[in-house]
C-alpha cells in the first residue's frame, strides 16, 4: 500500500471501458479463446483408446483456458489506465501461458523454462514501470 500512496493513486481502478461492458468482453472473450482451441486441437471420435481421448479433452480444455486468461488479461491492460492495474493484467497474460503450456505439455519441459524466463522479463519490466513511475511522480527540485 505504500508503493500506491507514493504514486499517489487515488482510485485503484479507473477504467478506459465501464465494468458491466468489460465484464460482458470478458466472457465473449472466453468463448473465443475456448472455440479457437477447439479448432486448433480438436477432440479425436470417443471410438479410439479412451486415454488418448483423455488426453486430448485435457489439452484442448487447458489450451482453451490458457488462450482465455490471455485474452482476458489483454482486456484488463488495455481496459484501465493505472500503471498497477495494466501490470495485473500482464500478470494474467502470463499466468495464462503457464496454464496453456503446463496443461499441452503434461509436465514441466522446456517451455516451463521459457515461462520462467518471460516470468524474469516481467518482473524486471514491472520494476522498471515502477521505478520510472516513481521518478516522474518526483518534483524537479525534491531530492529522495
């Protein structure tokens, strides 16, 4: 609480698109990312192998849940205007490859290694927002 009293955000949230439109983008945005991994990893017929159906109704849904956490986080960086809740979002984005890549790849492979390099180059991007923020919230005659 002491990094938003020192940037000075009065209101947490103040937002580009209103809350019951967001809301709505939000869901029309989760179909989207559940149909896309529908048609990108479609199911195989029930006939076959009953775990090789498993697995596919596994890796589609997690693709599908990864595509829509991405999405939905796309929507909250470009739907506000604080720099906290834009770095809330990129955190979503994030998450959801995490979730897309874990649940295609059953395990932890080399794409977890790439998540956790994108995961040092966020937090190294949100250090330099806040560092960069903090500066410019700083008069020309102050010293901190």
């Amino acid at each position: 609480m002491r990094a938003l009293e020192k940037v000075q955000i009065r209101n947490e949230v103040e937002h580009v698109v209103n809350i019951p439109s967001s809301a709505m983008i939000a869901g029309i945005l989760s179909l989207v990312g559940f149909s896309f991994a529908e048609r990108v990893l479609p199911v195989p017929p029930s006939d076959l192998a009953s775990d090789i159906h498993e697995q596919a109704r596994i890796a589609t849904a997690a693709a599908g849940a990864g595509t829509s956490t991405i999405l939905v986080g796309m929507l909250v960086m470009l739907g506000r205007q604080k720099i906290v809740t834009k770095v809330v979002g990129l955190l979503l984005m994030e998450n959801g490859v995490i979730l897309a890549i874990l649940g295609l790849t059953h395990g932890m492979p080399l794409l977890v290694e790439f998540g956790i390099a994108l995961d040092v180059f966020v937090a190294v991007q949100i250090l330099a927002i806040f560092t960069l923020r903090l500066r410019g919230g700083v008069e020309p005659g102050e010293h901190t």
